[in-house]
C-alpha cells in the first residue's frame, strides 16, 4: 500500500519451488533506493489493494507458475509479474517491454461466460496473443453437429484481452486439415 507520498514501492514476483519471491523496490523522493526481497511461504498470498476498494491476490501455483486472484476466478501465468508504484499489476512481454494488466481474471470469465464458454476454475491462462498483448485464454472442447446429425467435437480456444475486456476471440485449434474441413461444415 502506499501510505506516504514520498514514497514508491514496486514488487518484481516469481516463484520458486512452490514459494513466491517478492522483490520490493522503494523509492524515496529524496533519490535513495532501497531493494528488499520476501518468500512467501506456502499458503501465504501477496493481497494487493488497487482503485475503488478492488483487490487481488497473489501467489504461487506451482513451479514457475503465478496465480492472480480476483474473487472465486483465478488466472495462472508463467510471464514475469510484477505491480508498479499504482498497485497495478504489470507483465513483462516477449520483447521486453511491459503493459498494464487493467482486466483481472473475474472480469474476464465473465466476458467468456457471456460469450457462451464453460470456464472450469483452473483453466484460464494470462498470456500473450501473435502481438505479444496480455490475453485470459480458455482452452476447451466444443460439440457440433456434422451435416446436422453427427455430434463431433473440436478444439477451440478463447481468448479476452487483458487490458480491454470487449475484445473476445474464439478460433480453432485444430491442426489437421481434414479435421478443420469437418469443423468448417459443421455446426
């Protein structure tokens, strides 16, 4: 939390062997920097405050993995987290530079759901798309019918932008042909 205006605090997270590492970078308006780091324990989360009265938490979810809560909704990631001296939290993407993660994961299960997607509690994923944006995505299996009668089911995955709620996305992930030209006449 920042309590005092002449001060910025900055957290760099990771995780190590089930244990989320916190690196606290703090700022004096006066030019001293100081670097402090943390080991979360098992079962201990980072709560971050943010806007409004919102929060969310932090924590561990396995080797290499962060887990972001918002609520009941969960979003795991492997990109480096971190949450800047506005107590948002911020990745890092593939080419090194960084964006503000302004959609948490409840805002974006609800956009799913809305969109007719069965979110199961642990399979929403932060990520990034081609462009190297922050996305939520949804891996599942849908059910359509071939030529109207013959139930089949195909790979898709869903995506929400995590910096703007309303862009939502669902393509297949289907790799063969044959089975793409089969998703194409069904419906």
């Amino acid at each position: 939390k920042q309590n005092n205006k002449n001060i910025e605090n900055e957290f760099e997270l990771s995780t190590s062997d089930g244990e989320l590492k916190v690196k606290q970078k703090t700022k004096f308006k006066n030019g001293i920097e100081k670097e402090t780091e943390l080991e979360l324990k098992k079962n201990e989360t980072l709560h971050v405050d943010q806007e409004g009265g919102e929060s969310v938490d932090i924590d561990a979810a396995g080797a290499g993995e962060i887990e972001i809560r918002k609520d009941k909704f969960k979003g795991r990631t492997r990109l480096p987290l971190s949450v800047n001296s506005n107590n948002e939290l911020v990745i890092t993407r593939p080419d090194g530079s960084t964006k503000i993660v302004s959609v948490l994961p409840d805002q974006a299960v609800e956009k799913m759901q809305e969109k007719g997607v069965l979110v199961q509690e642990d399979n929403v994923e932060l990520t990034t798309n081609e462009s190297g944006d922050p996305v939520y995505q949804v891996r599942q299996e849908i059910n359509k019918k071939f030529l109207g009668f013959i139930a089949m089911k195909f790979g898709a995955e869903t995506s929400v932008s995590a910096t703007d709620s309303s862009d939502v996305t669902t393509s297949s992930t289907e790799t063969r042909l044959w089975r793409r030209f089969l998703e194409s006449l069904a419906r």
